[in-house]
C-alpha cells in the first residue's frame, strides 16, 4: 500500500476532478503535502479515510479470488460484441452455451477466437430460448439504454416491448436462470430521471427475480489501466436463497505504462499493430500538447485555431487535444481513439492510440484477434467490458452458484 497519492489518482478515486481537489486543497477539506522526495503536492493516504466510498482501500484483509467453480456453470449471453465479458468469464470458470450479436465483424472475432462458442448471428428478437430453459444458470448482457417509463407505475414484462431489454428479460422469462447479470453506461442511473431503470427492475421482479441495488464498479479498481465506470445489475431468482458480492476491489491501481509496457499486467511490451494516423495540420497541434496535457496547454492563437466556436463557449472540454499519460490510467476508451471531443493521444508519439494498445487498455490478451475493417475493430474494442473487470465478475457470479449448489447438493445426498 502506498503511503502518498497523486492530484490525479486522487481525483480517479474518489471520481471528482482535479479542479474539485484543488478547491478542497484551499478549504482544507483535504489538504496536499508535499511529497518528501520530490516536493510534488500529493496526499496522505491517512487523510483519505474520510471518504466511505475508498474505505475498502483501509480493510487489510487479503484479497483473494473467489474459488473455481465446484461443478459446470453454464451462462448465455446477449449483445455480446466481441467478446470481452464472455472471455472474462471464461477465465472465471463459466461456460457460454449461446452468444447472441448482431455485428458480422464482432460474430466473425467471436468465432475465429473460440470456434467451440455457439455464436448466433443477427436479431436477437429472432433466438428462441425456450430450449434453454432450466437448463442455464445465468443470463448476462449489456443491452443498450432504451426508455419505457410510465411516471407513476409498475411495469411489467409487455411493457418492455419493442426494447432490446425486453429481449434481455424475454431469455430470462423463457429459461429461467438462477441469475441475471446486466450491465450499462453509469447514466442509466439517471437516465429519464431514474425512471427507465425503475422500470427494468420492475419487469424483473414481475418475473420472479430479485433485483439487487444496482452499482457502479470502477474499473481501475479491478485490475483495469482505464478510468472505466459501468453499472451492474443483479438479479437473483426469488426464494432460493441466493446471495450476491459485488467484486472486492483492489488497492493497486493500474496505468497506461502497464497496459503499453512489460510489467504488472504484460509480460512484454504491445505488439505493432495498424491504426488511425493524423491529418498533417493536426499532427502538428497535437505535438505541441504535453503528456497528460489537452487543448489548453497550447498557444491561445492554436487553441482558437483548434477549437473555433468551442473556444468561446463554457465547459472544461478536457478530452480536445488530450494526450495520455504514461503515469495515469487510460481515460475511458470510446469507439474511435481520433474523435475531436474524445481524443486519445498516444503520451510520447504523436498519433492515436492502435488497435492493439486500445485492445490492451481493454485487457484482451495479445492473442485475441479482432475482424473486420480498422474503424470496426476500434469499435469493437471501445464498445467491451474489459476482460480483467469481467473476470472479477464472473468470480462473483462462481462464488454466488458455489454457495448454492453446496447447499442444495448436500440436500439431495440427505434424501
């Protein structure tokens, strides 16, 4: 455990901005030292134990990883992509029996990286999982944010018609798994002002499961170099005792360094791989930024240059002309490393991060291969679970179905 902590790993903490932190510097809500060997501001990791949201990072019990599975677990996925919460899982002992998506490209990674995986191309409203039924022990799947809120009511399954949710809750009801597993973008928790999240859980608890509080797991607390956010939602079949731990997380936080170089996460550096290139202009700008650096760090004449009518309106626009840090996570991947309001500038050559290096902030193995055009295979990637995070999942889901089947197995030897 480390004794002092940076303005920026502070700030990917607590999920606050660095501004915020130099506020709270000058009220004394959590004051910098100076470090003793270097004289950088940095804060004691002592004067964090305010904070309930880190107070895992003072519990001094040893992490441990949940054990393997005591018998096949069986899993199907929606929406899959290209595959990092299914491969995260598989680390963790689970075994998919279907994996629905709809992209070719991320069907045709799927199937070149795990011939043995059933990958079902195209509409999932198209699937029939009744064959399923009883037969799976979870249902997991990112389905993209879709409203269906009515103010005022409890929604049931039919209401959830005509959103890829519904078809999510639809392979819940036709095979009936112990547990249900959904994951999606931190604003679902907001979005409609709460009210499209109120309105899954109430569909499936009208299908016989019961939802656990939703949550927010950061990535970077679960072995992932990148200040990731997704929320995970749980749901645990009624009157089977089931229980479910959200993944513990981890003290050690990981940075782009890891991800790129030999070291804590890699065994060698990333491989050369294809990826977007500058506009010569823009290669120019972009030389000017430092690591960690963004549109502000250039000359006021360039920045107006850059920016044109952004310049003159509100808001941080911290991702323009962002260049990454070694010494930092990644920021959040999206699904094209080049966009203007997204930049992702690889920290020490000027170009956008590859399709290997995104590959790696995910934590895909080197040897995971992805199809398709350059732009797709960015996509791809940027749209993942990344693999680490899934993993720690999955560890979760292994241990919530140990303590079940030990139970109900010892039963069965009783009779």
């Amino acid at each position: 455990m480390k004794e002092f902590y940076s303005l920026s790993e502070v700030a990917d903490m607590l999920s606050v901005s660095k501004e915020t932190l130099r506020r709270w510097d000058k009220s004394w809500k959590l004051p910098s030292v100076r470090h003793p060997m270097n004289s950088y501001r940095v804060y004691p990791f002592t004067s964090l134990r305010q904070f309930n949201s880190i107070g895992f990072m003072f519990d001094e019990t040893p992490h441990e990883i949940s054990d393997r599975p005591i018998q096949k677990f069986s899993s199907i996925e929606l929406f899959a992509g290209t595959g990092g919460l299914a491969l995260g899982l598989e680390k963790a002992g689970l075994s998919c029996q279907l994996l629905s998506e709809i992209d070719p490209s991320a069907c045709a990674t799927l199937r070149n990286n795990r011939p043995q995986w059933n990958v079902v191309e195209g509409d999932v409203a198209q699937i029939d999982f009744t064959p399923y039924a009883d037969k799976i022990d979870v249902v997991t799947g990112g389905f993209p944010c879709q409203a269906f809120s009515y103010a005022g009511k409890k929604l049931g399954f039919e209401d959830a018609r005509g959103t890829l949710f519904y078809e999510f809750a639809r392979a819940v009801k036709e095979t009936q798994p112990l547990m249900a597993i959904g994951e999606n973008v931190r604003g679902l928790l907001t979005h409609d002002e709460g009210k499209t999240i109120q309105g899954m859980i109430s569909v499936l608890e009208k299908l016989g499961y019961e939802v656990v509080p939703p949550r927010i797991i950061k990535a970077i607390f679960h072995r992932v170099p990148q200040k990731r956010e997704r929320l995970l939602i749980v749901a645990l079949r009624k009157n089977e005792g089931l229980k479910f731990d959200f993944p513990r997380p981890h003290k050690e936080l990981y940075t782009l360094s890891d991800a790129l170089l030999k070291g804590r996460l890699f065994d060698c550096d990333v491989p050369d791989s294809p990826g977007q290139v500058y506009p010569k202009r823009k290669r120019e700008i972009m030389k000017l930024v430092p690591p960690g650096g963004y549109w502000r760090n250039l000359p006021e004449e360039i920045q107006k240059e850059y920016m044109m009518k952004s310049f003159y309106l509100g808001g941080g626009k911290t991702g323009m002309a962002r260049r990454m840090s070694w010494s930092e996570p990644c920021l959040t991947l999206t699904c094209n490393p080049a966009q203007k309001q997204t930049e992702r500038c690889h920290p020490e050559e000027t170009r956008p991060l590859t399709v290997r290096e995104y590959a790696r902030i995910q934590t895909f193995p080197d040897d995971w291969a992805f199809s398709g055009s350059i732009s797709s295979q960015y996509k791809q990637i940027g749209n993942a679970v990344p693999v680490n995070l899934a993993e720690e999942i999955g560890n979760s889901i292994v241990l919530t179905l140990n303590r079940y089947y030990s139970v109900a197995n010892a039963q069965v030897q009783r009779q």
